[in-house]
C-alpha cells in the first residue's frame, strides 16, 4: 500500500452501509461536470479563452475519434458504428481544419507535453489518416521530445504491422480495452476476445519498444460473479500491465439505449457489485499493485505512484494522471477543453461537428465558465478524489456550515473524520469517496441529475 496520505481506518460499531450501494453520483473527471454544460458558452467564447491564453502555457491535446467496427453493449461513449471506410474521410478532414484554426488562434506553436487519442476505436483510422493527423499536429504545435503520446486500443483491432507503425508513429503508452477475460460475460456484453489476443498485442507492443501499457476492466456487467471476477484480475495481473482502472459498470439506458440489451440478463445487485470491487482491489493489491485513487492501481515505480507519493497527481476527463498541465485542448465530436475560464465542449453530433468545420470559427457548442467558488470546490473534490483529504481552503464559514451538515451522515458512519485542516476519508469510506464528494458540488441533485452507481 503507498504510505503517504492514507488515511487510518476509524470504524464505528460496523454500521450498515448498504445504504450507499444504491446512490448515484458523477465520476468528476470535472467539476462542474458535464450535464451541467449549457448553450450559453459556446465557440465565441472558446475562441476567447484560446485567445487569453499565455504564451509559454504548456499544453495537452486529447483527440476524439469517435468510430467502431461493431457496437459493444455497455459502452457509454460517443461513438457510431461504421461498415464502410469512406464515411470517415469527411471527419477526419473537419480535424485537420480544427487541428489548424486552433493553432492560429493560439498564434505560435504552443508547446505540446501529452496527446492522448481517445474514441471510440483511434485504430479505427488507417495508418495513412493516423500518420496525416499526427504531422498535422506536430507542424502546427511544438511538441515536446518526452511528451507522452497514448492511445486507446481495442484489441481486436491491432495486427503485429499496425503495432510496428504505432512505435513509429512515437507512441509511448497504450491503454487496451480488456473489460473481462470470463468468455461468458464477454458474449453477454458483445465483445468476444480472448486472454491470448490481449497476451499477443502486449508482448508486440513491448517488442517493438512501447513499454507502458495500460488495461481498462469493468465489474458489474452481466454474468460476472465474485469468483469471476477474480479470475479476470488474476490473469490481467499475469500480462503484467503498467496500471489497470477498474471501473463499475455504468448502466445508463437513458443515455445509451443499447445497454437495454444487457437486462435480459441478471446485472449483479449493489451488494454484489459491492463485494466485486473489493475483490478486485484486494486481487491486484495482493499482485503487487498500488492503489492510486478510487479505481487505478500501478506497479511500484509508476508516474503515477510518484505522484500520489509527491502530492502532485491529477484528476482529468482521462482519469487519474501525472500530467501537471493545467491546459487540455479537445478536438473532434464531444471532446471538452479545459481552460483557464472553464469548460467547453465541441458538437456532439459527428454531422454537426463537421458542418462547424465546413463553416468559419469552432466546434464548440456548449460549456460553464467557472466563478471564483468554482474553482475553490474544484480543488476540494479533486484533493478528495485523489489524496482522500482536502484542507478545505478558501470556504466561507457558512458555506462549511451546510457541508459539514450534508457531510454528517458520512462522518457517524465512519467514512470520514474532521481533521485540524479539514476532513479526511477513512479506509472504510474510500469506496464512497464519489458520494462524499457531492456534498461540495453546489450544483449537484440527485434527483435531477441521472448519473451511474457511484460504487
């Protein structure tokens, strides 16, 4: 277990807490978070903060490739299936126009520390619109010797050929879609790979000299059990990974209808999705793994386990990261910036995204610009989400007043205690970590606002 900052176990008389399985809550990857984006910030006002934007910023690009080859029953990304290649020429030409309308509004070739390529499936793309965007970046922006280049990677989708362009390509980490290794639950979930495509793709990559290696697995989805569960941990750990995020299953039909596929069968209950992701944690600790936040483990001598230890690591719309720019620039359908003045996020639609393109000015079509309050409870959820205590700096008194209040059912439980600074999450309340963060979000209703299970 990483030492610093963690935080003592303080049970209180084994209280039930059964009573939080059910509760929902946002992942905040953001705060405010993205259901409360609104019209009233928009491409004019990006084009502003772009603007003001100082010139030796740093920056990282997170580039949006929004295509699949076949549909995966629990996703809840943006992104479309497509059976004929030349539907993504449109799209991958309305990036070079954003890639480069970005750049001019910046005025100089910004300096570039991470890009990260996100979908959907990037590996939809040939290595030639692959190739073309990435120089398209790299002309337009100063990108640094050591940055960080990743990419998200469906492993069905990857031939030892393409792993070869990649590394050439200059990519440093990959995270690969595992979600589960049980065959019954991948038929159940429309994703059938098997543990020796994921072993074959990992020991490519690492011949060809991509060292770090990320797996993405899911607890909660249909057909898992307890045991299961653990078998899927055991062998993601014996491939090895640099980190592994274990995330729960976020059913939200609402939103993504095709998850309604999934409850023909039996979703495992709160109690259950509970006890897995507990198992899944002990599993990885016990192969040697650090916790980092409620849901990444790394092996020792990680990024991010040197930054969980020096205080510096991140919380972005990626997850947890040792990425220290504060500036995160989205291109492409759905992706959000993060800038100095807020938030802003491009069309969603791929349509409407390209019809931005094809006219003048930017893609983006909604977003919150932050108040001074805004940035003060950012910070408390961020701390609180990755380091498990905050000081709670710059609150009013009557402001704490009302959280401490909200906070006071966790604290009888034993999730959290009061500490001279501020408040602390107890080992028992980790996993409610997302509940209790709620507290300082001044604009969160559970009622309202339909997020998934926060455990």
């Amino acid at each position: 277990m990483c030492e610093l900052k963690t935080i003592e176990n303080n049970m209180i008389s084994n209280p039930d807490l059964s009573k939080y399985y059910d509760r929902s809550a946002p992942r905040y990857t953001s705060y405010p978070t993205a259901n409360h984006f609104t019209g009233q910030v928009g491409a004019k006002d990006q084009a502003q903060w772009l603007e003001s934007l100082p010139p030796d910023t740093p920056l990282s690009l997170y580039l949006h490739i929004p295509f699949c080859k076949a549909l995966c029953r629990y996703c809840g990304c943006h992104t479309r299936v497509v059976k004929k290649y030349d539907a993504v020429a449109p799209y991958v030409s309305a990036l070079h126009t954003e890639i480069g309308r970005v750049a001019r509004i910046l005025g100089r070739r910004r300096r570039v520390t991470q890009i990260h390529w996100g979908g959907g499936t990037p590996t939809f793309l040939s290595d030639s619109d692959m190739g073309d965007i990435f120089s398209r970046i790299r002309a337009q922006f100063d990108v640094a010797p050591d940055a960080e280049i990743a990419m998200e990677i469906d492993p069905r989708t990857v031939s030892s050929a393409r792993v070869k362009f990649l590394a050439a390509m200059g990519l440093t980490r990959v995270s690969l879609g595992v979600q589960d290794f049980d065959p019954d639950v991948q038929e159940a979930i429309g994703r059938i790979q098997p543990f020796e495509t994921v072993w074959d793709l990992c020991t490519a990559l690492r011949g060809i000299g991509v060292r770090n290696i990320n797996f993405d697995l899911i607890y909660g989805l249909p057909r898992q059990t307890e045991d299961s569960i653990r078998k899927t941990m055991r062998r993601a750990a014996s491939l090895n990974p640099d980190r592994l995020a274990v995330f729960g299953y976020a059913h939200v039909p609402w939103f993504k209808p095709q998850q309604k596929i999934l409850e023909r069968y039996t979703l495992p209950d709160s109690a259950t999705r509970f006890a897995m992701a507990q198992i899944a944690g002990e599993t990885l600790e016990n192969s040697g793994y650090y916790p980092i936040g409620i849901d990444h483990f790394a092996k020792p001598g990680d990024s991010l386990v040197h930054a969980f230890e020096n205080g510096t690591l991140r919380r972005n719309f990626q997850g947890y990261t040792a990425d220290q720019t504060e500036i995160l620039i989205g291109f492409g359908a759905s992706a959000i910036s993060t800038l100095p003045s807020g938030y802003v996020q491009n069309d969603v639609s791929i349509e409407g995204y390209q019809d931005l393109m094809a006219a003048d000015g930017l893609a983006g079509k909604r977003g919150i610009r932050l108040n001074e309050n805004d940035f003060i409870r950012r910070q408390i959820i961020e701390q609180l989400m990755c380091f498990f205590e905050s000081d709670l700096e710059g609150l009013d008194p009557f402001e704490r007043s009302g959280i401490f209040a909200a906070l006071a059912p966790f604290e009888s439980d034993g999730l959290l205690t009061r500490t001279q600074a501020g408040i602390a999450i107890t080992q028992q309340g980790k996993p409610f970590t997302r509940l209790i963060c709620t507290a300082f979000d001044s604009v969160w209703q559970d009622i309202e606002c339909r997020h998934a299970k926060a455990v």
